[in-house]
C-alpha cells in the first residue's frame, strides 16, 4: 500500500535575537534565520479541514516566542522549538529545525554558523 507524506515548512524565518554563549552576544544581538519543516502521513483525501494539517502560521508564532527568550545556546532554542512542535501536532513523524546565527562573532568572516535537530517519531 502507497503512503501519502505531507511537508508544512517555512524557510528562511528572520529574527532579530539575543542568544550566545557570551555575555556581549546577549546584549548586542543578532540575525538569525530559521527553517521549520514538518512531515506527516496523510489518511484521506484533502478536505480543507485544518485539524488535519500543519497550521504553518502556529509554527511562526511557537518560533517566534522561543525566539524571543534569551539563551545561551542555539541547540536549547531548536530543541525547545521541536518539542512544542511535537506536544502540539501530535500527526507530525518527522520535524527539522534549522538555526544559523548571521555573520557569528568569531575571527574571521563567517556567513553563518549553523544548528539544526531533527525529530523522528
């Protein structure tokens, strides 16, 4: 038997944050950008019914909230964002995060530095 998967995302999320190991980090701030993608087994056919999907304008606004809180880590920020993800959708098998902080304080040119978790159910 066929099985049908479904992927909500959004890409490229821009946020203006206040994470880092340092406490310099934590006061000036920085770009980041964030990838959300879900995936999920589809069981009927499409019928506009919301509680069947992935509501993409929830996933900004749960990113968007943990994005506001201050924390030392990226990985605490996507993994926090992946378990809201997880409690709230409960159809989601398979969840990414992607987080890259622009332009990292390091010394060298950087672009971007970069952390992404992935959840398998």
């Amino acid at each position: 038997m066929a099985t049908i998967l479904q992927k909500v995302a959004l890409n490229n999320i821009r946020f203006f944050s206040y994470h880092g190991f340092y406490p310099e980090e934590q006061l000036t701030g920085s770009i980041f950008l964030l990838d959300i993608e879900t995936e999920f087994e589809v069981f009927e056919q499409g019928n506009d019914d919301m509680v069947k999907t992935v509501n993409y304008e929830r996933l900004f606004e749960i990113a968007e909230s943990e994005m506001k809180q201050t924390r030392k880590l990226l990985e605490t920020v996507a993994f926090n964002i992946l378990e809201q993800i997880r409690s709230e959708f409960i159809i989601v098998s398979k969840a990414r995060v992607t987080i890259k902080k622009i332009a990292p304080p390091l010394n060298g040119q950087v672009e971007n530095s970069l952390v992404e978790l992935n959840y398998i159910r």
